[in-house]
C-alpha cells in the first residue's frame, strides 16, 4: 500500500574528511591550486586539515595531484603563503616618465 519508508542505511554518511575531500576534489577539478594560479594561505590551511586522511589517487585523482604538489613545501614555506587575494595582486610598477627630445609622433605643419 505504502511506499517503503527511507532507510537511513541506504544513504551512507559522510564523514568530515570525505565531506572535504569531496568539495576540494570540486574545487581543484581545473585548478592547481585553490587560491587559482598559485599557492595560497587557501592550499595551507587546506592541506592541514587533509594531512590526518590523504586523498585516494583513485577516488580523489584532482586532491591526490594537489596533495602531492603541496607536501613538497617546507612548513616555513607553507607558512609563507598569503591570501589568494593578496598574492594574486601583481606588484605595481611605476612607469618611466617618458624623455624629453626622443623620436616621438611628429605632428606634420604643412
């Protein structure tokens, strides 16, 4: 008559680990590093938190790629990395002021 009720047996829960391996298997799907182009206070933190559950090559192939790249770092380095924001910002550069008597537009006085 009725539906048989859910079981809670048939959705397995996630632990934490998984659960955070899974947003930044997601998250690293195109990326190298979480911050974008380079590593970040992001990848850091991030790699604290997997340290005690490492990803699975099989199961979390873009975190197992990431994870291998980001132990490679010495802790004084990992403790170097700034906020994605930060150290995606390039470094202004001041322009040269442009020289007098160079070989600039002519305007023609025809």
């Amino acid at each position: 008559m009725y539906a048989k009720a859910w079981n809670p047996e048939d959705f397995p829960r996630l632990e934490p680990h998984q659960v955070l391996l899974k947003e930044l298997e997601k998250k690293l799907t195109n990326k190298t590093w979480l911050g974008g182009a380079q590593p970040s206070k992001a990848d850091a933190e991030a790699r604290a938190k997997v340290e005690e559950h490492p990803p699975s090559v099989k199961e979390h192939p873009n975190v197992f790629g990431w994870w291998s790249l980001v132990n490679k770092f010495t802790p004084q380095v990992l403790a170097s990395w700034k906020d994605a924001e930060v150290a995606a910002k390039p470094e202004e550069k001041k322009e040269a002021a442009p020289k007098k008597g160079g070989k600039g537009k002519q305007e023609n006085t025809k």
